[in-house]
C-alpha cells in the first residue's frame, strides 16, 4: 500500500522517533507513523488483514520537549484515548508503555498509572 502525503515541516526529532520505534518489542507487526505533533504506534490485528492505533505519543509542549502517552480505550461507554502519563523522557516513557504492547496488561495500564508509571 502506498500513502501519499504533503511534505510539511517536522516538529518531532528524528531521535524522538527513533526512541518509541525502539521500544516496540521486536516480535510485533507493528508500525509507527509520524504527523504534526504525534508519534503513534499500529499493531496488525490478526484477524483482519488491517492495522489499530493503539498508542501514541504526542508533543505537549514544545520548549520543554514534554511527552503525553496515550493508548485507545475499547470500552463501549468510551471509545476513545485515554491518558496513561506525561514526562519529558520520551525514551524512558516509551519503554514504560510499550512493553505492554500485544499483553493483557496493555489494557490496565490506565490503572497501573499510579504504581507503576
């Protein structure tokens, strides 16, 4: 498949990027995808031939260089992103959160926020 896209100017290091395709476990079809102010993270379903957001990374404030991680909640009454944490080391929160990625824990994670982010 092929995307075509206009050329537009990147807010998000090349580093940064590199920092959560790094901390996606090696054994997951997955891919990252890079727009505006947001990095985030698709998993291939299995039983589909399509790919999900799952998680993302989004740029909060520009000066300071701080992260908000996000996954997508799949609970009927929400259907939506759902905050899990927000820190300025983007390469220690990528680590925290994608490990969860294709696990059951992956959807505690909104509650493991206190404990364990």
């Amino acid at each position: 498949m092929v995307y075509l896209r206009k050329i537009r100017p990147q807010i998000l290091t090349s580093n940064e990027v590199n920092n959560v395709k790094s901390s996606v476990p090696k054994e997951l079809d997955a891919k990252v995808d890079v727009k505006k102010n947001m990095i985030t993270i698709y998993l291939r379903e299995d039983r589909f031939a399509w790919y999900q957001a799952l998680m993302r990374f989004i740029l909060i404030d520009k000066k300071t260089r701080k992260f908000e991680a996000q996954r997508y909640c799949f609970r009927g009454s929400i259907d939506d992103w759902i905050e899990l944490d927000r820190s300025t080391d983007l390469k220690k929160l990528a680590k925290k959160c994608c490990c969860h990625l294709g696990k059951d824990s992956f959807y505690d994670l909104p509650y493991l926020v206190d404990g364990f982010l």
